[in-house]
C-alpha cells in the first residue's frame, strides 16, 4: 500500500515539473545532448546518404546547403512568436518536428525531394534551437550562473555520442534503422524532460519591448556588421566540419567507413572539454585573450593539419593523424566561441531572449549558408582539400576583429 502511494506521489510530482529553477539545470542539459545526438546522428552517414541521391562532393553540398533556407525563415519570424506565446508551444512541436523529418529525409533518393525536406528540416531545428537556447538564458539569468557553456558542451557531447554510435553500427545496422531508433529514443526523451522544466517556461509576452521578426520587417534592426563578421569567422569551422569531415576522411584519406567518423568525433570531443572547462579561466583571461588564442590555435593548427595530410600519401597512417590532429586543434580552439558569441550578445542588447537569438541566428545562418555554398563552388573547382582549408583561413583571420568583441555597444 505505502510502495504503490509512493509511487502515484511520484508520477504527479513528475507531472507538475520540477519546482526550484535551480533543479532544471540536469534536465535542461539531457535536453540539449539529446539535441545534439538526434540532430547530428545522420552526418556520419552522410556518405551513404550522398549514395543513396547519386550525386558529386560539390551538389551534394549544395544540397545541404538549402537546409539554410528553412532556418532563416524560422530565425525571422519565430523569434517575435516566442515574444508573444511563450515557449511552451514550439518545443514539444519541434522536438516532433525534426525528429520524424530526419527520419525521412535519410530515406529519399529524389533530390527535389531531399531538398524540399531538407528546407522544412531547416527551419524545424532552428525553431527549437531558438526556443530551447531561449529558456537556458532564461534559467541562466535567474540562477546567476554561466550556463551556455555547459549546455554547448551537452549538445556537443550528445553529437559525439551520434558519431561513436554511427563507427560502432555502420557495417552492420542500415541507415534507416539506426536513424529511426536513434529519432524515438531522442524524441522520448526531449518530452519527459521538458515536462520536468515545463513550471520554468518563458511566459508569453516577457519581452522587454515590442520586437517584431517578419520577412518584411527584418531589414529595420540595427546590424552591427563587424561583431557579425567575427562570429561568422569563428563558427564557420563547426559548420564545415559537420558537412565535410567524414567525406575527407573517406575519400581524399581512403578511411573505411568505420574510420571515417573519427576525425569529427576527435572534434566534438576536443571542443566538449573546451566548453566545459572554459569557467576555469574565463575568470583569468579577457575576452580578446581567448578569442586570440582560439583562433591562433584552432585555425593555425588545423590548416597544419590539413596540409599535412594532404601532401602525405593517403596509404600512409600518418596522413590520416595529421587530418585527427587537425580537428583537435580546430574543436578545442573553436570550442568556446559560439556560446561566448551568445553571452556577450545578450549583453549588449535590451531585447528579450528570443530575438536576440532569432537576430543573431537570422544573419549567422544568412552568411554561413553564403558560405557553405562558396565552400561546395571551390570543392567542385578546386577540390575537396581547398575547400576544407577555407574554414581554418577564416578562423585565424578572426584575430583582426577581436577588437570588436565586448559588452558594450
């Protein structure tokens, strides 16, 4: 009698969510890994999923690349919703959202198709990523503590956990099994998650002042273009690797496909210990100090890297550790930017939380996806090493901004 009393107590407390704010700090992680292990669990297999649309290196990114189109119409209009209606609605229904789109979209092999869900793909996952960065600044600016780190660090543990699987199955499991249980494991655990932080929503209408977000009305924000410019220097890496890490390594490097994952697995996995441990000296060293060292590190090491592995004959092992090496030092100099991006964003501005995300994601995914597009053109023209280097130029020319980067506008 008393074990089955404790037991429905348990299931109400569980259905009323989590009462201190401070309690939401373990769900609200588990959220962001199971993120970052849904959203990235098909970019291992991205070989077979270019396979699978019989098209070249330069398409196929291409083809990616539309997926931008999807979250910029998010990013410019889901901001102002969020304003108005809260988060309660756009987190259980994106979380459905991208789940089953992922699903599907590894499962077509028409590219009108492909680009189509790709789009729709797009703007599913920018609206959770909105919605759910949204209430962790929230959370971070009730409990006083630096929080974005640590849930940057749990998304990217989450896609590394995607990339480890992926080695581990990718001879034996089929693409469309191992996405679909990897998509209802995540999709189950997002919602009992968000129900524990569900007391600790974003209220609707809690921004600070009327901020509209509309195709027609984006060009009115003030933009400031060298603080942009430098976010984009430094994100552009984790952008590029997602898309192109596993098909250097299994093309240009000969890996088998049980290798070919490792390289940006070593990335996620040098940029988790930089963002878990970047309070250790965030405290120490100034915003330019870290800015520098991270772009020095990151872009210089990972260029090294690069061409190293490319002037050495592919047979040859040592071909293969240039290209790890490079990726560690890209994932641990990188590993801090975007969330610091974040944080001193937010700081300067007086807008509420979701349209300083929706602003910043609307012309960082703007430029990036310009970006992505060049990298495909110099690929197809150049081939797949040219393009690679691109992102490691940007991030070492990142030191020439780092002026531009502090609190205060």
């Amino acid at each position: 009698m008393n074990v089955q009393y404790l037991r429905i107590v348990s299931v109400k407390r569980w259905l009323r969510g989590l009462q201190s704010v401070e309690e939401t700090q373990r769900p609200l992680l588990f959220i962001f890994f199971l993120f970052g292990l849904s959203g990235m669990s098909w970019v291992p297999r991205f070989p077979e999923v270019k396979a699978n649309l019989d098209v070249n290196n330069g398409y196929f990114g291409i083809l990616l690349s539309v997926g931008g189109i999807g979250a910029i119409l998010a990013l410019a209009t889901v901001g102002n919703l969020i304003n108005h209606f809260g988060v309660k609605v756009f987190l259980p229904m994106s979380a459905l959202g991208f789940c089953l789109m992922i699903f599907i979209t590894v499962s077509i092999r028409e590219e009108v198709l492909f680009v189509v869900c790709n789009i729709t793909l797009g703007w599913l996952i920018a609206t959770f990523n909105i919605a759910i960065n949204s209430q962790a600044l929230s959370i971070q600016e009730r409990i006083k503590k630096l929080l974005l780190p640590k849930t940057a660090g749990a998304w990217s543990t989450g896609a590394l956990t995607a990339i480890l699987l992926s080695s581990l199955i990718v001879d034996r499991v089929s693409l469309g099994l191992h996405i679909g249980v990897v998509q209802i494991f995540c999709l189950v655990g997002i919602g009992t998650q968000l129900i524990k932080i569900a007391p600790h929503y974003i209220e609707p209408g809690s921004a600070n002042s009327s901020f509209s977000y509309s195709l027609f009305t984006v060009r009115k924000f003030k933009v400031d273009w060298p603080f942009y410019i430098a976010m984009l220097m430094a994100i552009q890496m984790e952008y590029s690797m997602a898309d192109w890490a596993t098909i250097y390594a299994q093309e240009n490097l000969q890996s088998s496909p049980k290798f070919a994952a490792l390289p940006y697995l070593v990335f996620l996995g040098f940029m988790i210990i930089g963002r878990l441990n970047v309070h250790r000296v965030f405290e120490r060293f100034t915003t330019t100090e870290l800015f520098n060292f991270g772009a020095l590190i990151g872009g210089g090491g990972y260029c090294a890297g690069v061409l190293l592995s490319h002037w050495i004959n592919p047979t040859n092992p040592l071909a293969y550790w240039s290209f790890l090496l490079a990726l560690a030092c890209s994932g641990l100099g990188t590993s801090f930017m975007a969330p610091l991006f974040l944080n001193i964003a937010q700081a300067r501005s007086k807008e509420s939380f979701a349209a300083v995300i929706g602003q910043m994601g609307l012309l960082n995914i703007a430029m990036v996806s310009v970006v992505k597009l060049f990298i495909s053109w110099v690929t197809q023209v150049g081939g797949l090493t040219l393009g690679i280097l691109i992102p490691g130029i940007m991030l070492i020319s990142l030191i020439f901004f780092t002026h531009v980067i502090n609190e205060r506008k």
